[in-house]
C-alpha cells in the first residue's frame, strides 16, 4: 500500500489572506443573519406605512363633479379597449385593503347579497360608480378577495365584467 503524501503546512497557507476560524465563521453568518432582519423589519415597517397611508387615502372620498366623471370615464374606457382588444372579458379597476370593508372582507369572501354594505370611502364610491353608470350599460362587478398573506384574507379586487359576442 502506497503512503498518501501530504504537503508541507507551508504549501497550505493562503498567502496574505486570514483564514478564519469556525468562531470567526459563525459570529459573521450571525451578523448576516441580523443584517437581513434588520433589513426585513425596516422593510415591513415601510410596508405598514405606505399601506397606513393608503387606507387613509382611500378613506377620504373625492368629489364627485362631471370633470371627475368625465376624467374616471376617459381612462376606465381607454383601459377596457385595451382589455377587449387582448380577448379578455374582465378587468381589474380597483385594489384595496379589506380594511376598507367593515367587516374586514367576510361578506366579500363569502359572496353575501348585501356585500356592499361593508364598503367605506372610496371603495365604496367606487361602487356606486359601477351601479349608477355603468351597470345600467351592461357592465358586471365581481368582488372577491385576491391575495391570502398567511392564510388570512388581504386585498379586495373590483372587476369590471362584459360579454363577448360570438360571432
């Protein structure tokens, strides 16, 4: 049997590097790890902010003059040709905290008849939007819930709806 043949502890050094030992190698993956905590709490702190302000935002309803109606038609119309144009037969046109429903989306999510009832601010006008003027021209309104963060129910999606004619 052939001896194995090691090279001299002086062929193994790194040069003019450091090497670092198991303790060193830890304390720095330690010091990864609450660098990308940090950074995840400053991130989801951002996150709870911006989202605090948008329920604020959407908690303050707006005028309604015929300038905003015209406005809100104008580019609701622009992206509905969009959407035909590409075969679709729905359109996502509002996106909101479930904290702008009273009961936090539960009669969304479970498609009660008096759903709407739960809506505040915005939302809410955003509703009787589609139920003076565009309903009467043959547009649906499809609620429902459209993300679950850990399980629970989140944002509430508005979706225009139309026929297609087939031809």
């Amino acid at each position: 049997m052939e001896a194995l043949k090691t090279k001299p502890p002086a062929e193994h050094e790194l040069g003019d590097e450091t090497f670092m030992s198991a303790a060193d190698l830890g304390a720095y993956t330690a010091k990864l790890k609450a660098a990308k905590a940090m950074k995840d709490i400053q991130a989801e702190d951002r996150v709870s902010k911006a989202r605090a302000e948008l329920i604020k935002t959407l908690s303050e309803t707006i005028e309604v003059t015929p300038q905003k109606v015209q406005e809100i038609t104008k580019s609701l119309l622009h992206k509905l040709q969009v959407a035909a144009e590409q075969g679709k037969n729905e359109l996502l046109v509002m996106r909101f905290p479930n904290l702008m429903c009273t009961d936090g989306g539960r009669a969304i999510n479970n498609s009660e008849a008096g759903w709407p009832e739960t809506l505040t601010g915005r939302p809410r006008q955003a509703f009787e939007f589609w139920r003076d003027r565009l309903r009467p021209a043959g547009y649906g309104l499809k609620a429902m819930i459209v993300d679950w963060p850990d399980g629970m129910p989140g944002d509430v999606g508005f979706f225009l709806t139309w026929e297609t004619r087939r031809t």
